[in-house]
C-alpha cells in the first residue's frame, strides 16, 4: 500500500483553525509524510483605506504580511503541537482557494487538511464556503475537513461502502491516513421503491425476504470486500444496517465512538452544486468527527 508521502495544512490563523494544523501534525508524525503548512489571505480589502492611510498603505501592508509569518513561524516551532516533526511555513497573499490550489499540484500533495470553521476564509458553515468550493473543485486530492481538537492519533475509521468502484480506494486511503486505527466497514441499505412496495400490493412477508437476502448477501460482500484490500480479520469490523445510509452513518459513528469518516464524495448528479453527493453532505453537515473526503481517484 503506497505510503502517504507529502501533506498540505490551510490554516487562516484562527484559533478553530488550529486544529487543522495539529491533526496535520499528528498525522505527519505517524506516517513520516513531508508536511507543509500555508497561510493565504487577501489584501485587496485594504485598498479601500487608501483614503485614509495615503501612501501609508503599502507599509500597512508589509506589516501584515511580516505579522502573518511571524504567527505561522511560531504556530510551527512550537513542541506542544508539532509532535516533534519539522513543517515547512509559507504565506501567500491572494484568494485563498486558487492559492491552496497551486501549492498543492506544485508539491503534488497526497492530502489536503482543512477546517470546518475559521476566523476567514472557513469562518462560514460548511457548505457554501472556501472549504466546500476546494472540495467540489479539488478532483484528485483527498481533503480532510478538521472539526475537533486532536488530542490523539485516529483510533476509530468509519468507512462506509456501498461496493462502487470507489470503496477499496476509500479503504486504502483510510489505511494511508491512520495505519494504526481500527476500521468499521459500513453498508447501509434500501430497496429500490422501499416506500411504494406495500402500496403497490406487494405482501410485507416478501417485502421482509428481500431485505433479509440483502442484508446477507451484503454481510458476504463486506468481508469479501475487506480481503481484496488485504485486512486481517482483526483489522476490521463489518456492519450491514438497513435504513437511510445518512442516517446510518451519523448513528453508527455516534455509537462506535469513531474519529474519523471517509467518504467519496461523488453524487449522482452532474451539477456543480450536488458534486458532493447528497449523502456526503449531510455527513458533512451532521457528523461531530472529522470527516476524510475524496474523488475516487486517491491512489
């Protein structure tokens, strides 16, 4: 399994933002990954003060700037939350997301890191901000959206699958992450037309049949699944439930105590605003652990 090499923290030096940062730190020192931290924030705004400052304004903003590397050098050099690993720091000024974009393909990053919230450029809910526009647009990196403080490596991996192309990816790409960590394999399930079978006169004896062969024949296709990517019966556990798959999975990470989720985040839709797929945004919405997204094409 290819090791996860290089990683890319976004951070806009909030506080909430930190925990970014210090996953990427964790993260790092488990795997040995290469580890850059980058800071991107836009100084346009400030032109609208030119009334004001004159031709002070260039030093203001030079003051800034030497400010944000000062912070992002100190956030970095601090052995409370750099687990002993050396990141390199940098600061862009210029629109966060086209910024996050280019270093990333310049150092051909495995693994971008975000935060759910920030002070910025993340301070908006989820949906609709920074961090869901570099999910929609970011094709071929796996992002990692960071809600909670690390105060540990990942011990508990919530992967659900639904046996598409994409589910012995999403397993690797938890393995690359966490190598450590215990592996919940979830499927969850509803017949096609499940509402509208009884209604349609068919008897709730049959109904109860087929969602029982589901089940089975899901059980077998779980552990099938978990061989073909190569874990041990002790690596994984395997959960089939019947039900709404968003729900499912918030209950089943709730319940198991799990720290992290991977999800692809392809939907059944070609429009720019349902790319996430709407099970992946109501995990995004919904859950209280950090949650691992990716496109399918991780490597």
């Amino acid at each position: 399994m290819k090791p996860l090499a290089r990683m890319l923290a976004a951070t806009d030096l909030s506080a909430p933002a930190h925990h970014a940062v210090d996953r990427g730190f964790r993260i790092a020192a488990e795997t040995g990954a290469d580890y850059v931290v980058m800071h991107a924030f836009e100084l346009d705004a400030i032109d609208s003060l030119v009334g004001l400052l004159g031709d002070g304004i260039a030093a203001v903003k030079r003051r800034l700037e030497d400010d944000s590397r000062l912070t992002l050098r100190q956030m970095l050099e601090d052995p409370r939350r750099n687990q002993g690993v050396a990141a390199e720091g940098m600061v862009v000024v210029g629109s966060a997301l086209e910024a996050i974009g280019e270093r990333a393909d310049a150092c051909d990053a495995d693994l971008l890191v975000v935060g759910a919230r920030g002070e910025s450029f993340l301070r908006h809910a989820l949906l609709g901000s920074t961090a869901s526009r570099l999910l929609r647009k970011s094709t071929r990196r796996p992002v990692l959206v960071v809600k909670q403080a690390p105060r540990e490596p990942y011990r508990r991996l919530l992967v659900p699958v639904d046996f598409s192309r994409f589910a012995e990816e999403a397993i690797r790409l938890g393995c690359r992450i966490a190598p450590q960590a215990d592996i919940v394999l979830l499927h969850a399930f509803e017949l096609p037309f499940e509402g509208k079978l009884a209604f349609a006169g068919v008897d709730e004896k049959v109904i109860h049949s087929y969602i029982r062969q589901a089940r089975e024949d899901a059980v077998r296709r779980v552990h099938d699944l978990a061989r073909a990517v190569g874990l041990e019966p002790d690596q994984y556990s395997a959960i089939v439930r019947h039900g709404d798959p968003s729900q499912q999975i918030i209950a089943e990470e709730q319940a198991g105590d799990c720290d992290l989720i991977v999800m692809g985040k392809h939907g059944t839709h070609l429009t720019e605003e349902l790319l996430l797929g709407s099970v992946t945004k109501h995990v995004l919405d919904e859950s209280q652990c950090d949650v691992l997204v990716f496109s399918g094409k991780a490597g």
